[in-house]
C-alpha cells in the first residue's frame, strides 16, 4: 500500500505581520511556495508604506486593495505596514524620502 505525504509533512514556516489589516489564507507556509497576502484597510489621505524581510523579493499589485505575492523563503517572514496622514503639515518632511 502507498500513502501520499505531498502537502501533509515538511518544514513550515510563519507568515508575521507587524501590524493589523493584513489577510492571509494560512499563517504557516512551506519554502518555495507562493504566499498572497492581502490588505484592505485603506484610509483617505493616507499614506501607506510596506516593507518585509529584505532578503524576499515581493511583488505589490492593487485591487480594491493592495495585494502582495511572494515566494516564502526557508525562514520565518515578517511583513511591516506604516502609515501617516498626507493632509499633515509636517516640517522638514520631504517626500523622497
């Protein structure tokens, strides 16, 4: 008798967020597996800024939402949300930062 492991067994890694609004399907992903996350918690005149680990690639699409896609690594991954108010005077702020 032959019994199918695919998918069942393997080392798994966490998906992290640092910050509320993100959505994700599992918090645990194999390497090498896609893993899309999105997040809809959209405010006007706010500007949003995300960022993960710097050793992952991320692609960022929108649709009614922003949408991220990467490939999970052989490690934990933690995904950052910032954001401020664009309608706040701020002295000094120079937006190419």
């Amino acid at each position: 008798m032959m019994i199918s492991l695919f998918g069942c067994g393997g080392q798994k890694y966490k998906l992290n967020f640092d910050g509320s609004g993100f959505e994700s399907r599992k918090t645990e992903y194999p390497a090498g597996a896609k893993v899309t996350v999105r997040y809809d918690m959209i405010a006007t005149d706010t500007d949003y800024s995300f960022s993960i680990d710097d050793d992952v690639e991320m692609k960022t699409d929108f649709d009614g939402g922003y949408v991220f896609t990467f490939i999970m690594p052989e490690h934990d991954v933690t995904m950052h949300v910032s954001s401020r108010n664009s309608m706040e005077y701020i002295p000094d702020y120079d937006p190419a930062d």
